[in-house]
C-alpha cells in the first residue's frame, strides 16, 4: 500500500472521528445552551445574508432572529452530518482497489459504500437523538434524524461526485497513452 494512502485514510479517519466528536458534543449541551447558540449562529447567518439587518433597530432585528431560528436550527442538523457522509464514503472508496473488492462488480462496490454509508449516519443520527435524552433540556426529535440522514446523503452525493470527477480525469490522461501505444504497434 503506498504512503498517500495511507496518508488519506488516516487523514479521513481523523475527519471522521472529529465530526462525531463535534456531533456528539454539541448534543451534550443543554437545551438553554443549545438555544443560546443557535440564536448567535442565527444572528450570524441573518448578518451575513441580509444586507439590511445591520440596518434594523434591536426590536426588529430579534423578531427577524426569532422568525428565522428554528430554520436554522434544522439546517445545522443537516450541515453537521454532511461531513460524516462525505468522510465516511471516501474513506470506503479508498479501499476499490483491494483484492476483496476487485471480485465485486464496481456497481455493487458502489451501492455498498452508499449503503454502508447512510446505515452507519442513521444509526448514528439515532444515536444522537437519544443521547439527548439524557441531557438537560433536549429530547428525541425523529425529524432531527431525517434531516440528519438528509446531511449523510449530501456528504455522500458531494464524494461520489468528486470521485467522479477524479475517475473521469484519470482515464482521459490514460486514454492517449493507450492511443499512442496502439498507434506504435500499427
């Protein structure tokens, strides 16, 4: 096996292992923290996208953070498992290459990455959900493991394209090569 991937798998690994220690600390807090800090992501995201919310007086900048915060609050389910999904299917595909795999069909490998992929985030997005049950203020929410399992399948869409993409450049700058090969046989 050579250096880089080694490199990348332990890098991967390392990614991997930070999410679900950023995941399963951020389901640590309690409920009064948890909204303390959504509130200021809240207000961060409003800021940011919002050019007049500099603008508003203290009233109307809260009824905007107010109105917007649970939307956020669902959105960071889904942004904070985008990373496992993605860490998690690259670091399967890192294995295409060995031997047990190579008597697979690559469609199969394929569907097994995604499968493993998504069972492994759902079962962790449950996890999650009933860790929360046994902190202060928070509770076990099915909603919060759909949009958890919706941020598996966008890390894992994310990957697969840029595996895509990787696979495709490959083969075009092996293509002439072969071409050129077949050209000095003639």
């Amino acid at each position: 096996m050579s250096k880089m991937k080694i490199f990348l798998r332990t890098l991967l690994v390392l990614l991997l292992a930070a999410d679900l220690l950023f995941i399963f600390f951020n389901s640590s807090s309690t409920g009064e923290s948890s909204d303390g800090i959504s509130a200021k992501v809240t207000e961060f995201v409003l800021y940011v996208t919002v050019p007049r919310f500099k603008t508003l007086g203290e009233e109307e900048r809260q009824a905007m953070i107010d109105k917007a915060h649970g939307t956020i609050r669902e959105l960071a389910h889904l942004i904070e498992f985008v990373p496992l999904g993605a860490s998690l299917s690259a670091l399967i595909l890192t294995f295409e290459d060995s031997r047990l795999v190579k008597k697979m069909k690559k469609l199969k490998f394929y569907l097994s990455c995604a499968l493993l992929t998504l069972v492994f985030g759902v079962l962790y997005a449950t996890f999650d959900e009933c860790h929360q049950l046994f902190v202060k203020g928070r509770g076990f929410q099915i909603f919060d493991i759909l949009m958890d399992s919706l941020g598996v399948i966008c890390g894992l869409t994310f990957t697969f394209f840029v595996f895509a993409v990787i696979q495709k450049r490959k083969n075009k700058s092996k293509k002439p090569a072969r071409q050129l090969q077949l050209n000095e046989d003639k």
